[in-house]
C-alpha cells in the first residue's frame, strides 16, 4: 500500500490551522468532511511518539492517565454522536429563519472572517465554563489530569457541548453559512490538539499572537496567579484584548484545585455537578442558591464574582500524583482494548445518521460500556471483573453484526483478543478474587 503523501502533509499543516482554502468550501446546508474523525490517527500517532519521547528523556508519563484521558475523549463522542449532533440544530434552525445576511459560503474573505469570529466565540465560550460554576460543571474534565501532555488534549466533557452552542448564535444571525461554521469548529480543535506538550519551550515572536503550548500550560496550571488566564484557542490576542492573559513563569502544577482522585470515567465526568447539587441546597436564600450556580466555582457569599483568590489553596508542586497502582500488564490490557474501540468509533461517527434510533442506542451503550470499563478497571472496582467479563461477550456477539465492514485478518484477531479476555475475566469472577486480581503484580 503506498502512502498519499501529499493527504499526509494535508493533515499535519491541518493542525497549525494551514490548509487549502478553496478545498474547504461546501454548500450551506451540506455537511464538511469530518475533519476530527481525519486527525484522529494523528493525535494517537503523536501521543504514542510524545510518550516514547519524554520515557527516554526521564520525564514523567503515565499510561492509566492516558489511557483514561483516551476513553473520555471516546465518550464526549460517543454521546454527541447517539444525540445526532443536536447542539448544531439550533445553530441551522436560527441561520435559517433569522439571519440577517448571507455571508458568502465560497469566499476566502469569509473563510478567515469565520475563523476569527468562531476563535472569538471560543473565546468567551471557554472564559464562560471557568467562570459560571454550571459550565465549569461541565469543563472540569478537561482540566483533571494531573499530567500535561498531548493525551490530556483528548480528556473532554459529555456535555460540554450543549453549553457551547450559545456563544456561536450572534454567527448564525449575522449570515454564516453552517457548513462554513462547522468546518471552523472543527479546525479550532484540531489546532488545540498540539499545544498540550511540555516539549514546545517558546515559538519566539508568535507567543504574540497565537495561543502557544507555553500560554496553555498556563491555562491549566491550578496555582493561583495562572487560574482564569489564557482562554484563548487559536489566537492569544484575546486574552490580551480582555484583560486574561499570563506569561508563564514558574512551571505550573497541573489539574484542579481540588483534583479527583479516581480514574471513573463517570466520576470524572460528574464529580462537579454532584458537588453543585450537594452544596446549592445548603446555601442561604435564593440569591445565594442562584449564585453558586452562575458565579466562579470559588464564589462563597461575601467575595466577588469569581471569588477571593487570597482564599485559595496554593498546590505543592512536589505532591505525589494520584496513581491506583495497576500492575503494567493492566495498563496495556486497557490500551489494547481502548485502540480495539477506534474502529467502531470511527464507524458510529459514519453512520449513526442512518441507522434506527434502536441502533444508535445499541450502539452507543456498548462502546459507553467500554469506556466505563477502562476506567473502573484501573480503578480497581470490585465489579470491573465481571463488567469486563460482561462487556468483552456482547462486544464479541456484537462482531457478527459488524464484522463485514472491516477485513477479515483485523475482524479474527478481534475475536481472539475478546475471548482471550473473557477467558482471562471469568477465571477472575469464578476464583471470586475480583478487585485482587488487578492488583497482582
């Protein structure tokens, strides 16, 4: 098989946003290619060499961190996909019955209009989910690892998405086209894939202008100076204009004020609206009820809007990071099967348009199932064993259905991975030793 050169160049200049203008364009009311399904084989390239990368340098990386930062990646999709995208109706719905002009879906001048507009509605979207405690709710995914690297760019929230859509109305009433509009959604993710690495010192003169890996580790540092800085996504200025940003001085310490300490990806994801729910009730009145819920997550009554940061915890940067301890074999067990998810994923991205409600359910369930698994098994929950012992006979049954839409050497050793593993879980829950036996060394 020869290599497309040429596609390959294509997606690695994707990433820094440079890309053939023309070659974007695509009527209204048409759907763009699925730019973030493209770079996906990319960013786990990049992670994989990332990690061998800083391993022979010395430096810190964790494989259950990424492994879990993978599968909520997986989810937040997964979730938008079983939802058929919904957060993008009301954006077609307001375009088409209340914009005010029609922005020119086949201009260059547009292209670049609609990148600073969709980079500025990032913009106070992302300063929105630090500082309104309900969509911080949902943003605190994102910023729970305690590790910086290219792996952390994939851990993203379920339900972020469905906050999101507001800040990109004032787009669809000026006139841009939605297809015009989704692809630059879809491009201001994909340059913020690589700007999560330690290893990008300074780009010199362009820390000016452009959110840099230097501005982002600022961004998700939890100590005190660098919280609320730097919102910014493609370019840094912002953050400048507006008064939030920080150069990086000190290494940050990396993860929440508060970090979690599981790798459930149901934890993760929820973790803040549970402490939401448990706190709203205790406070006194309406007005304070209201306000823990659309003040910064630092708001107690008494302090300003987002809080008073003289009250926050200052982290130790020497703290030991949160790690269960699974043995190695675990860890790769977990990566092996999160790298057997990809290829459904790429195919639920495909085709979960056509198929039945039923279908869609079905098949979101299992890959959700999947994902949960990774984590409760490097959790080390006492119900991992027979969960996964569960999971990997539907995923095998599940092949009979699917198994025609990939080759035939990739769908045997499918099959034999999955009753491998099922041997190896039923051994598990028929000894009875469940959680121990994640913990073997």
């Amino acid at each position: 098989m020869q290599l497309d050169t040429g596609y390959m160049v294509e997606q690695v200049l994707g990433m820094f946003y440079i890309r053939n203008v023309t070659a974007t364009f695509v009527p209204p009311l048409e759907r763009p290619p699925s730019y973030l399904s493209q770079a996906l084989p990319w960013f786990l390239m990049l992670v994989f060499l990332e990690a061998v990368f800083l391993r022979l340098k010395g430096r810190q990386w964790d494989l259950s961190d990424a492994a879990v930062s993978s599968s909520q990646g997986l989810a937040q999709e997964a979730v938008r996909y079983t939802l058929r995208g919904c957060e993008g109706w009301a954006y077609v719905y307001i375009w088409q019955h209340y914009r005010w002009f029609d922005v020119p879906w086949d201009s260059p001048v547009s292209f670049w209009f609609t990148m600073l507009a969709v980079d500025l509605g990032y913009y106070w979207f992302h300063r929105a989910s630090h500082e309104v405690n309900l969509v911080w709710a949902s943003h605190q995914v994102h910023h729970s690892s305690e590790y910086y690297n290219l792996s952390t760019a994939l851990r993203q929230s379920v339900v972020q998405h469905y906050f999101k859509w507001i800040a990109y109305i004032p787009l669809a009433i000026i006139g841009v086209a939605p297809s015009m509009f989704f692809t630059h959604v879809q491009f201001n993710l994909v340059y913020q894939y690589w700007i999560h690495t330690e290893m990008v010192k300074s780009l010199g003169p362009l820390e000016h202008v452009l959110n840099t890996p230097s501005h982002h580790r600022v961004h998700h540092g939890s100590n005190v100076k660098y919280l609320d800085k730097n919102y910014a996504g493609v370019l840094i200025i912002w953050d400048r204009l507006f008064g939030t940003f920080c150069w990086e001085e000190e290494t940050p310490t990396y993860g929440l004020v508060h970090n979690i300490e599981s790798y459930n990806l149901w934890t993760i994801q929820l973790a803040h609206f549970r402490w939401i729910a448990s706190d709203v009730p205790q406070q006194v009145g309406w007005r304070n009820k209201l306000r823990r819920l659309v003040c910064g997550p630092g708001w107690v009554p008494g302090t300003g809007r987002l809080g008073d940061p003289s009250t926050f915890p200052e982290p130790d940067p020497a703290r030991r990071r949160f790690d269960t301890g699974r043995p190695l074999w675990l860890q790769l067990y977990a990566t092996l099967h999160l790298l057997l998810l990809l290829a459904p994923s790429v195919t639920f991205a495909q085709q979960h348009l056509a198929l039945p409600p039923l279908g869609v359910l079905l098949y979101s369930g299992q890959l959700l199932l999947a994902l949960s698994c990774v984590g409760w098994l490097l959790d080390g929950a006492g119900w991992a064993p027979l969960a996964e012992l569960v999971r990997c006979a539907l995923a095998l049954v599940s092949l009979a259905w699917l198994g025609g839409q990939y080759p035939a050497a990739a769908v045997t050793a499918g099959r034999a991975v999955l009753a491998g593993s099922m041997l190896l879980w039923l051994g598990a829950v028929s000894l009875g030793d469940g959680k121990d036996k994640t913990k073997a060394q």
